[in-house]
C-alpha cells in the first residue's frame, strides 16, 4: 500500500466566551507508515514539532466513535501515530477523520480497509483503466514515493 499523506491538527491557546482571544492552529503532513523509514521525517520528528508547539489539544485520524476502543481494533484501523498522539495527549486529544455515515457510530467491520474502503476500490478501479497508460501510473506513484523519501519535517509543513 502507498504510504498516504494526511494530517494532523493542534491547536494552542483557547478562545474565550467572547471569542477575544485567538486559537492559534498547525496541521502537520504526516506520512503514516513510512515515518519509520524516513530518517528526515521520522515518528519522533513529527512528535518533537508538536510538543515544541505545546497544543492544549490535539486532533488525530481517528473517528470520535473509535477514540475510546481497544488497542487492538485501533491497531488494525488507524497508523502508529495517531494512536501514539491519541495516548500521548490522552483526553486533550479529539478524533477528526470521518468514514462515511454508513459506518457511524459503529465499528469499522473486518475487512474494511481491503474489501470496502472508498480509497481501495478507486486504487482498484485505476489500475483496471485503459485510457491510463501503466506507465502513467507508475509515474504517479513513483512520484508520490519520491516525495514521502525525500520529505522533511519542514518541507511539508512549510505551508504550501
């Protein structure tokens, strides 16, 4: 499986009744799995940025409803980070991704991520494609490899 880009929200200071004050916020790239090979954006890296930041809370890639759950449903669900960060912060730590309203509110069934989620049949359905050279695709996803080796902790969190 390619390693995904996705995010990760902290939010340090807290707006009052009056919404005086203001919420400084940072989304931070992560790069779930391939943290571990990436010794310029390793999993210690991304934690160092956001302790450095001091976050009174901390949004993760988990859905609300699972926050809660065992670490092996999280395990099987959710990449390393996130549930780090969601131990780490404990109940500063809020749940932001979102599967769809068939499965709200309930568990992610076994399976899901390789027989139902949305992304997998869309990585199925491009590889199946005949209007999209083989080597388009490759080109894509090499491309994506390139960045995820090559990523720093700064250059993909330096705002563009």
């Amino acid at each position: 499986m390619p390693a995904v880009l996705s995010g990760c929200v902290t939010a340090h200071g807290r707006a009052d009744e009056a919404g005086a004050s203001p919420v400084e916020v940072m989304v931070i790239a992560t790069l779930h799995s391939a943290h571990a090979g990436n010794p310029r954006y390793s999993y210690e890296d991304l934690y160092a940025v956001i302790r450095a930041f001091g976050p009174d809370a901390v949004g993760v890639e988990i859905r609300a409803e699972d926050m809660q759950r065992g670490a092996d449903y999280l395990a099987a669900n959710y990449p390393l980070e996130m549930r780090e960060l969601a131990r780490e912060y404990g109940a500063r730590a809020f749940g932001i991704d979102w599967l769809g309203h068939d499965l709200e509110g309930w568990a992610i069934p076994a399976g899901y991520w390789r027989d139902h989620s949305e992304i997998r049949r869309l990585q199925r359905e491009l590889d199946g494609r005949t209007d999209i050279s083989s080597a388009q695709v490759d080109a894509g996803r090499e491309r994506q490899q390139q960045i995820i080796r090559t990523a720093t902790t700064a250059s993909l969190n330096d705002g563009r």
